[in-house]
C-alpha cells in the first residue's frame, strides 16, 4: 500500500498531481509531499525533474502538453497560499478560443484585483487585475480562460483591436455556440456591458 512517508509513495502522489497540472508542480506542492530541499535538489540534479522557473518544476518523463508555457504562467500566477489565481484573457483567450488570426506578442493574463508578487514580472506576460466570475470562465489546454463572450468584451473595452475584428468574432462565435443566447440575455441585464454589446451587434449577421 502506497503512503506518502514511503519514497514510492511520494512518487505515486507526485505524479499524480503533475498529471493534472500537465506534468508540472511547484516547491510547496513537492515538499507537501516530503520532498525537502535536499530531495529537490537530487532529483533536478538526476534529470528526474526540470527546473522550469523559480519554484515550479517539470517531471523529465512526463509527455509535454500541447501549450505548456500556459501551465507555466499559470502556475507563475500563485498567491501566498500557492493556489493559482490567473486567467488567460484578452487577445490571448481571443486566440484561443481561434476568433482571430492575431497572434499576440505576451500572453495577457488576469489576475485578482489584490494579487501581488515580490518578483518582477515576466516579459512574456502581460497582467490585467480584475475579478472573473466563475461564469465568466472555461478551461482550454488545461487552464482557465475568460470566455468567449467575457474575452470579446475585455478586448472591446481595452481598444487593442479594431472594431470589425471584434464583431466578426462574435458573429462566428454565436454561430460556433461558443456564445449562447442565454449569455447574451444575462450580459445585457449590465448596463456596461448591454452598451458594449449593443455596439459589438452593429453590422454583424
């Protein structure tokens, strides 16, 4: 029988978190586990683990996702109690959900209004803070991002992109379902956000 105190043990349970967050984890999710500094160090040093960032690793062995640097930012995105906090938003989330061809230079995440980290931020990243409501979110390559209608309507109220752009998005995703009628009809309950759709509506089929 498998007990984390055992080294298989600690494997076994290692692997399974690192399978649901795409073969990555962090210092404190390993040393919750009883990997201490020491234990750490070997097994970066044995190739058995990739040292990605500070404090976030990679199993060797374990199949790289699709698009693990979003498993990575996202794990970069971890308050003080090491839950990650981020959703990818914006034009990133619009590239995405495939509305558009426009392949963002950082990836734009949102992070709550009061999240803070004592570490510069990355140059590939770029941080929103704003609170996403649970229905405001979906989970794409393994991470959270805003959804199609919450993305067009950021991206809307930010000005990054031109405004055709952005009605042609909504037009291909009410076709695709990924806008339902029922996310329309509780968007514009909002003031804000009936007036922005009101405009995104305009001259779309």
């Amino acid at each position: 029988m498998f007990s984390p105190s055992s080294p298989s043990g600690r494997q076994k349970e290692l692997y399974q978190l690192a399978e649901s967050q795409g073969g990555y984890f962090t210092t404190k999710q390993a040393t919750a586990l009883g990997y201490t500094s020491n234990k750490r160090i070997y097994h970066v040093r044995a190739r058995n683990w990739i040292r990605e960032h500070r404090g976030i690793y990679r199993l060797a062995l374990f199949p790289e996702p699709d698009r693990s640097d979003l498993i990575l930012w996202w794990l970069w995105s971890r308050d003080r109690s090491d839950r990650p906090t981020g959703v990818f938003s914006h034009q990133t989330a619009l590239s995405l959900h495939d509305l558009t061809d426009t392949n963002p230079a950082k990836l734009d995440l949102t992070v709550p209004i009061n999240f803070r980290r004592g570490v510069p931020i990355p140059e590939v990243l770029r941080l929103h803070h704003s609170d996403v409501a649970a229905e405001d979110r979906e989970t794409l390559y393994g991470v959270p991002v805003t959804n199609a209608m919450r993305t067009i309507l950021d991206v809307w109220k930010e000005g990054s992109l031109p405004k055709p752009v952005l009605r042609e998005a909504f037009s291909e995703a009410m076709k695709r379902g990924a806008i339902t009628k029922t996310q329309v009809a509780i968007a514009l309950r909002d003031a804000e956000r009936a007036l922005a759709l009101a405009e995104i509506r305009k001259g779309t089929k």
